[in-house]
C-alpha cells in the first residue's frame, strides 16, 4: 500500500492531467465547437445562395421560354428570305435583314437540319400575304412565305 501512495502522483497532479492523462481545457473545447458551428453555418449560407442563384436562373430560362412560345403561337405567318444549313450562314443573312431595318429571325425547321431566316413575322394571314406580295416586288424577289403550326 505504501508502494502504491509512492508511486501515485500527488492530488495536484491528478487535478491538472485528471486520472488518465491530460485534461482538456473546457475554454479551448468550447471555442472549437463555436468554430465548427460557425464554418457550418456559413458552408449552409453559402450554399442556400448557390441554390437561390440557380433557381433565379432557371425561372428566367423558363420566363424566356415562355415568351418564345407565345411569341410563335401569336406570330404564325412568317415572311422567309433564306434557308440554310450552315448557322454561320443563316446568322450572317439575320445581321444582313436586322440592318436594313427589319426584325429578322431565325428559325430552326424540325426534323431537318435547315436554318431559316424570316425577315417579317404576321398574326393575320391576308396581311402576311400582302407583305409577302409587296416583299417580293420590292426587297427580293424569291422570298416566301412559312406558316407554323
């Protein structure tokens, strides 16, 4: 028993280490905690704006969309002035028709490969005729007429 009460340290010794070893300080433990929570409050924050960008995105894509859609529903009768199979075509013959004044458009003619420029688009079909007719005699001659479904 003796043996045991000199081997053993003293009652200080075990107050500073504790039983096993060194003691963790509560101040340090605590702080540390407060560190993790903050990084993991700011990872979340960054990540809650991440996905609020995004899906501001993708409501601007679908409003465009959306506008695309009634754009075409409303505007059927398109007055043409190019068809191409090359894009860098089709654009440059856009850029041709935009800078003469008119609101040209490319359209994109499912289940072909072609590209085509519309120079005029109409919601009443008598009147895209008339413009077509007009076009024809005054800007160019082959130009004609596409009607979307």
């Amino acid at each position: 028993m003796i043996m045991l009460l000199v081997l053993a340290p003293s009652c200080k010794w075990i107050k500073e280490k504790g039983w096993f070893g060194k003691k963790a300080d509560t101040m340090v433990v605590w702080l540390v905690r407060q560190d993790s929570i903050r990084i993991a409050d700011s990872v979340k924050k960054a990540q809650e704006a991440l996905f609020a960008r995004e899906q501001a995105l993708l409501d601007s894509l679908k409003m465009v969309e959306d506008q695309k859609k009634e754009w075409d529903n409303r505007f059927r009768y398109n007055i043409i002035v190019g068809s191409f199979i090359t894009p860098e075509y089709a654009r440059n013959w856009q850029a041709e028709f935009i800078s003469r004044g008119y609101d040209a458009r490319i359209l994109k003619l499912e289940g072909t490969s072609f590209e085509i420029v519309s120079a005029e688009a109409h919601e009443n079909f008598s009147q895209a005729v008339q413009r077509l007719r007009r076009f024809q005699d005054t800007v160019i001659f082959d130009a004609w007429m596409y009607i979307r479904n």
